[in-house]
C-alpha cells in the first residue's frame, strides 16, 4: 500500500505530494474536480484548498470528496503501485482460450 506523507497546495487545482516511496510530484486535478458532482463544492480554489489527510492517509475535503493515495500516486508517477501490477505467475489465460 503505498502511503501519502505530505500534501501542500500550490495553487488553482494542484497538490505537491510526496509518497512513502521516496516519489514525489504534483497532481494536477482539474479534470478531476470539474468530472465528478461531488466535487461541485471544490470549483472554488479556497475551498479546494481546504483538503486534509485522513488516518488511511486520502486526501479529504469538508464536503466529503476524497481522493485515494493509489490514485494520486498513479497520476504522479505515472505507474501503478507495486501491490496493484499484476505479476507474471499471476497472470491467466482470457476467458474461453484454449492450450493445446
């Protein structure tokens, strides 16, 4: 599980964050404010600005928005976390293939 330990606002709809991967780097989350209605409160940088972490550490909002580590690691880095690629030996055959 990959774990954020730091989030800061930089501006508009971006958060420097830094991952207990040594990783770090901004997301830029515009498309993902203006997506979801959930996030219609957010629209407003102040309140945008207003995220916390939580225990689990998710990003949060008062309005109950949250964003998991998995997936802000993935728009960072651009990678899945470890625990989320599928390894070789856990790879099947597609439903209906055949061996001969």
């Amino acid at each position: 599980m990959v774990r954020i330990q730091d989030a800061e606002y930089i501006g508009e709809y971006k958060v420097h964050l830094r991952f207990d991967t040594g990783e770090e780097g901004v997301a830029d989350l515009d498309d993902v404010i203006t997506r979801y209605p959930a996030a219609r409160p957010l629209i407003e940088y102040a309140e945008f600005a207003k995220f916390t972490l939580d225990e689990w550490p998710t990003l949060v909002w008062p309005c109950g928005f949250d964003l998991s580590p998995e997936m802000l690691y993935e728009r960072v880095t651009g990678k899945r976390p470890a625990w989320q690629q599928e390894s070789a030996h856990e790879k099947t055959e597609p439903y209906g293939s055949t061996k001969d």
